[in-house]
C-alpha cells in the first residue's frame, strides 16, 4: 500500500503524532495493507476499529487483535505483516514511515515514544490472550472479552461481529452465542440490542480475568 490511496478532508482534531504521516480514511471491510506484505509503514488509529487476520494454510482464520481510538498497529519484527489489516468499521487512520520524524529532537521523541508504548501494549495484550485461551472456560473467555473491550473502549460496544469473537477467542460462533446468552441470563451482562451492552456485575468478570 502506498500513501496515496486516499486523501482525508475529515474535520481535523489533535493528533500527538500529527506530521509524522498522512490521515487516510478506509471504509468498513477495506484492506488496510495484505498478509505477507512488505511491512514499511506504521498505523495509528485516529477513530473507528480495525482488525488483524491470518488466513492459516488449512483456510481457517486467526484474528490477531483488534484496535481502537490511539492504538498503534503494524509493528512487526520480519520485513513483512504476518497478519493482514482490514477496517471493521469506517475508520480514519493515520499512516507513517517509522524513521519519519518532525524536524529537530522533539519529533524524534514523540515517535519513540509511541513505538514503545505501542510494543509495551502489544506485548501485554499478547500475554492475556495466551492466559485466556489456556486457562479458561468459554463462559469466561467471552465475558473477560466483553470486559477488556469496555476497558478499551470505554463503552460497552461491540465493533465487532460473533465470528470475530469466535475466531480471536478459540471457539465456534455458537458456542459464542450460547455464552452471551448465559451471560446475560446469569445477570453478569445486559443488551441493548446486537451490538450493545452493560456490564452488571464487573467485578465477577474481574475475579476471571485476575484467576
């Protein structure tokens, strides 16, 4: 993918990493840059969700994460995306070259900075992920889901669709759906229709997500 793609006319709000790249905006389902392609740009999320996905050679799918408003994505330690990036909503997206930096010592900063924080968080998302696939139940690997999500995104919305779920967390779509249900029926979450939510009894689904 080039920086060219798409220029962005959207209202403008700050951006700590603002000259650093282009603002591109990619709609719901678009490719944000392909598996196995050359890995010579960074993304910021400015607004909207994304996902990261590997086709494996049995045709089956693994999600990599999801990213929301202020996360970084991209970094990779081989000169290629071992996952593939696609917008999961409208989003507008912020694309650098990782040694772009403002004139003088202060972009220097910023953008270390931001490479740190972001491997930081990689690292530490990478970690809960492997402990909730190797230590829970499905009715606790969802709800700890719903309650990292919240944490992330500060609302309780679901960006996302019940294969994603399924596929990020290790189970099959109706095994998902049975556990929302459970949930819900349990009195831990409550729905607002397919995408929203509440959650109840957060402090039963920190006790899973702290075990």
């Amino acid at each position: 993918m080039t920086l060219l793609h798409s220029a962005v006319q959207a209202p403008r709000h700050h951006e700590p990493l603002d000259g650093l790249g282009v603002r591109m905006v990619f709609a719901r389902g678009e490719d944000i840059y392909a598996q196995d392609e050359k890995a010579d740009l960074l993304y910021r999320v400015i607004s909207g969700a994304v996902r990261t996905t590997r086709i494996m050679s049995d045709g089956r799918r693994q999600i990599g994460d999801f990213y929301f408003s202020d996360d970084m994505f991209g970094l990779e330690c081989g000169p290629t995306h071992r996952f593939a990036a696609e917008a999961l909503t409208t989003c507008e997206v912020l694309v650098f070259k990782p040694g772009a930096a403002l004139p003088g010592r202060v972009g220097d900063a910023r953008i270390q900075a931001a490479l740190w924080e972001a491997t930081t968080q990689e690292l530490e998302r990478s970690r809960e992920h492997l402990m909730l696939l190797g230590r829970h139940t499905a009715l606790e690997r969802v709800g700890v889901f719903l309650l990292s999500l919240s944490r992330r995104m500060g609302q309780g919305e679901l960006a996302m669709g019940r294969q994603d779920m399924a596929d990020y967390l290790g189970l099959t779509i109706e095994t998902v759906s049975r556990m929302l249900s459970q949930l819900q029926a349990e009195g831990m979450v409550e729905f607002f229709g397919a995408r929203r939510y509440r959650l109840l009894r957060p402090e039963r689904l920190r006790a899973w997500a702290d075990a």
